[in-house]
C-alpha cells in the first residue's frame, strides 16, 4: 500500500444543467491535483459551491470523475472502490443519522451494516457512545438531540469500522464554540492515533488549528496547496515586531533598516517581511552585529482570512447563487452506501450560510477567529 493517504491527478467533474430546452455542463472540478501523506490533517477550503463536497464524495467513491484519476492508499476509488471502502470514513455535510432510531441503534445499524464481527458490534457501540458523550441520551430517539449532539453521532457512525482516513465535510458548521472544541479535540486525538484526516471547511481559524496543510479550491482548480504559515506568507503584510528596553536601542534599530516603522511610545519596531526564517534570521543577525538586544520578538502573519481573499478574490459572497442544499450529497457513511453519481440538475444549487467567519457567507467577522494573527516566537 501507498504512504500517500490519497493522490488525485488532474481530477475532472461537470454536471449537467438543463435551462428550458438546452441543457449545458457546469465544470466543477478543472483538473485537481493533491496528495494528502498518510496521518496528515489536510483541509480544503473554498467558497460556496467550489466543488469540496464533490471532492469528497468522488474520493469516497460515491460520485465518479469524468476524468483523471483518485487513489485512496494506492486503490483507485473506480475500478477498487470496493477495497477502498473498508478503509475509509465519511461524516457528509448534511448529517445521516436516522432521527426515528435512537442513537444507540443508529450505531447497531451502522455496525452491522459494516460487518463488524456480532460479537465486537455490541461492545464498539457501547464504547463509542461512552466515548462521544452520549451514553445518557443513546436510548432517546435522535430527533430530540441537538445539532451538536447529532453532528456527533454522526462522527461517532464514520468510526465505527475504524477506518484509517475520515472524510469531514465541514464537521463544525452551526456547531456551538464549545461543540466545534471537542469536535477538534476528537480530531486530535484520531490523529494521535495514526488516523488521515481530509476536512473540508469555510471556518479559517478552524483549519489553522487542525491542519498540517491546506488546499485552497476556487474556480475548478486548486489555486495554492501548502502550511498554514505557508500560506500566511503569500500575501504581503507579515512583519517582525520588535521591542526594546530603551529609547536609544530603538533609534539605533530603526536605522538598520529603512522601511521599519517604530513607535516610540511602546519602544517598539515593526519590520517588514515575510516572517520567514531567513527574514527572522537576517534581523536577529543585525541586532547582533549592531550589539543590541531586544526585550521581545513576535513575527506577525497575515490571517487565513487575507490569504482567502487574496487568492479567491472573491471571498465575501457565494461563487453561485444561494438556494437550499443540493440533493446530490451523500446520505450514509461511505462504508455503508452505494456509490451513486446524480448529474442532476434540480441539485445544481447553492448552501446556505451562516455567520461567524465563514467563507462566502459575508465578510469575515470575529466571531471564531478573535485572533487572526499569531505570535510564533516570543521572549
Ligand atoms: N448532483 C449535482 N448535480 C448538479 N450540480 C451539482 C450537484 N452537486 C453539486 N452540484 C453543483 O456543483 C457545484 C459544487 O458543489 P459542491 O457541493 O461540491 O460545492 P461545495 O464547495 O461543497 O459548496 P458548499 O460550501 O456550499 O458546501 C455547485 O455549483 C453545485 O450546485
Ligand atoms: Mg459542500
């Protein structure tokens, strides 16, 4: 088996579209290229209707490519969809508990359905009720649960089979900000247990705190695939701060470089830069050639939120017009369903949004990113 968790190679999907009498095809996906390694967080981002959940659903094998090809541990997700489904986990966008079975038969049907030895299914079931919090409410019929409580369930089905690469479509969205905490902590800790993770988001700060890397979708095509900090860097606006314990040492700073700006107030410099190593590293070396020490350092990026704007362009509004969610999402677990490609046009509509520093939903509030920049050293 492969080391790469997935590799996809110039990816291709339209869907088509019926106005009147002419029917036309909407390109979603125009050649996608990612590798994602094996017990890697890897997070896709994009604004509404960019083509992420048709991403996952065609790397869980549930909708087919018109082109290219996707491998899942070396397996191709067409013609080997059948090995690659055991290794796999999908929580969908839209939840696929059942509301009319409790939570404890949601997670029987879904053991079955996976064909977990009878004799472990009764006992993961238990194990995994315990361990998602829901042990008190597994005998209550879903309906009654809470979006948080059914988005972990829901988390709760995809590992049943303990799959060794988890799908998430937006996990975390209209989830409460105590909610979206343990959802990440239960991220973490698959992670720490050797498990890839694929997410798919519009939270920024969200992928910031999870993800080794990020894709970003935006018009068929991945336009940049790289670290958090990485990303940061592609758009202009890091700097160094520096502060210093005198007014002399920050006069004599500020002349060593001729488009810092300093506050002399605050006894404090900014430079200008890309807050790389080599940019920290050519100032530390001439504070030292100058024989000055400063009293502290923080190398300030610019958020996740300019590099989305930055590189869609068109980050605060839906890329389509906004309608309620398409039909073609999936409805069971990968494990469990059958792979159904719905080139259907009734479904070729928008998501709805909500607020708290989504993509596409409106400019970007603070809401659940207070603290867009980041302090990566201090002393
Ligand atoms: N089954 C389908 N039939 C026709 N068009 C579809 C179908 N599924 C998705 N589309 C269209 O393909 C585009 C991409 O949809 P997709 O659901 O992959 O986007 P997304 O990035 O997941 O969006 P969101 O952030 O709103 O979840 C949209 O224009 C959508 O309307
Ligand atoms: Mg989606």
């Amino acid at each position: 088996m492969s080391d790469l968790a997935i590799r996809t190679t110039n990816l291709t999907k339209s869907y088509g579209r019926t106005t009147g009498r002419k029917t036309s095809r909407t390109t979603v996906l125009d050649g996608i290229d990612l590798s994602v390694a094996a017990g890697e967080v890897f997070a896709l981002l994009g604004p509404n209707g960019a083509g992420k959940t048709t991403t996952v659903n065609i790397l869980s094998t549930l909708q087919h490519p018109d082109g290219g090809s996707a491998e899942i541990f070396g397996l191709d997700v067409v013609s080997q969809a059948g090995a690659v489904r055991p290794l796999i986990g999908l929580t969908g966008q839209f939840s696929a508990v059942d509301g009319l079975l409790t939570g404890r038969e949601n997670l029987a049907l879904v053991a079955a359905l996976a064909h977990l030895p009878k004799s472990e299914q009764r006992a993961r079931v238990e194990e995994l009720l315990e361990r998602f919090d829901l042990g008190q409410a597994a005998a209550k019929q879903v309906s009654t649960y809470s979006g948080g409580m059914r988005r972990r369930l829901d988390l709760a089905m995809t590992l049943i089979a303990r799959p060794r690469l988890v799908f998430l479509d937006e996990p975390t969205t209209g989830l409460d900000p105590r909610s979206r905490r343990t959802m990440w902590d239960i991220v973490s800790e698959l992670v720490a247990a050797g498990v890839t993770i694929f997410l798919t988001t519009q939270y920024l700060d969200e992928a910031d705190a999870l993800a080794d890397r990020i894709a970003v979708l935006d018009g068929g095509r991945i336009v940049a695939d790289d670290t958090p900090a990485g990303l940061k860097r592609l758009v202009p606006g890091a700097r160094v701060d520096l502060a210093f314990a005198s007014a002399s040492d920050l006069d004599r700073a500020t002349g060593l470089w001729p488009g810092a700006h300093a506050r002399p107030e605050s006894l404090t410099l900014s430079v200008p830069g890309d807050g790389g190593a080599a940019h920290l590293r050519q100032i530390l070396g001439g504070l030292e050639s100058a024989g000055i020490e400063p009293s502290g350092l923080a190398v300030e990026t610019p958020s996740l939120d300019d590099v989305f704007f930055a590189l869609t362009g068109h980050g605060a509004g839906p890329v389509e017009p906004a309608g309620t969610p398409g039909t073609g999402e999936p409805d069971a677990p990968a494990g469990a369903a059958a792979p159904a490609d719905t080139a259907d046009p009734e479904a070729d509509q928008g998501r709805s949004t909500d607020a708290g520093g989504r993509l596409g939903g409106g400019p970007p509030t603070s809401i659940s990113t207070p603290d867009t920049t980041r302090k990566d050293t201090e002393r």
